[in-house]
C-alpha cells in the first residue's frame, strides 16, 4: 500500500515518522539534536505535538532545506517553502528584567519522565502576578509551547545557555 502522507511544514513530526520511520535517521542527519527522537517518550509525547517548521527552530536547519530534505526522501517533489522567522534575535528585549521573575519552573525532569509541560505552564501563567515574569527551562528549545503561549497573548523570549539548556521567559502583554 502506497503511503499519502504529504509532507509539508504543519506536518507532525510523530505522523511523519508513523508514516515513514525511515525518515529519523534523515532528522538525525539534518540535526543531531533529533537523535532525542530515539528517546520512545519523548517520541510519543514532544513529537506528536511538533510541526516540522517548529522541529526547523529547534534544530536550527532552514525550515525550506528541511521540508525537502524529507520531501525528497521519500519521493515527493520539492515545494517553494516561506521560511518563518522564529529564532531569538541577539538583543534582549526591554521587558525582560531577570529581577523581575515571578515564578520558575525547569521542566528537564518532567520531560525525561516523558509528561508534557503544557497544561502546568498555562495554569502557572494564569496565577503569574501582573508584571511579574516567568522564566520556563528545557533541554530543547520548546518551539509548540512558545507557539501556545504567544497565542495566549505573552510576550516570548528564549535564551540557549548550552545545547542541551534553554530558558524561555514569558510576560503578559
């Protein structure tokens, strides 16, 4: 049976991969940062909620090279992709004042356990005092949830300290 999945930047990373497994060693050739794809947690969790163009940021590969790379994998044609600026500038922004941080919250644990800090996220967002800032840490840039919360009206920044170490900060608009 022919497989119809079509891949395109809104595709699911865990589709892709239930659609075709042969394309984590190509994630992992694109970014070794993807060999946490191997991890069957965070393949069952992170991944089932990870678009393509924000697995682009995580992975730091233009989201067009990336696209046709796993297009041209499985024999589909190219597509003309818009790239999506998302990545943090260098500049920090006037908003984030590190002594204004109201609530912390270092998700590495939780993630290797394989939970999805989503739903603590939001709710601790909707306790955060006005002005107050929240200051959310990861081993991956968390590309869906920063998608979420800007969604929710905050104001998102992310700093990478190492390569397995982000901090995001968010602020109520």
């Amino acid at each position: 049976m022919e497989n119809r999945l079509i891949i395109t930047p809104k595709t699911k990373i865990g589709e892709m991969l239930d659609a075709y497994p042969e394309l984590e060693a190509v994630l992992i050739g694109l970014a070794p940062t993807f060999s946490k794809l191997k991890n069957p947690i965070l393949r069952k969790t992170i991944a089932r909620v990870t678009s393509i163009s924000q697995a682009a940021l995580v992975g730091n590969v233009p989201l067009g090279k990336m696209v046709n790379t796993l297009r041209k994998a499985v024999g589909q044609d190219e597509e003309d992709v818009q790239e999506k600026s998302g990545a943090p500038s260098g500049n920090l922004p006037s908003w984030l004042n590190f002594d204004n941080i109201g609530l912390r919250y270092d998700a590495r644990e939780a993630i290797a356990a394989g939970e999805h800090p989503l739903t603590q996220v939001m709710r601790e967002l909707n306790q955060l005092p006005d002005g107050k800032i929240y200051e959310f840490i990861t081993p991956f840039l968390p590309a869906p949830l920063l998608d979420k919360v800007a969604e929710k009206g905050y104001n998102c920044y992310t700093i990478r300290e190492s390569e397995n170490l982000f901090k995001s900060y968010f602020l109520k608009k």
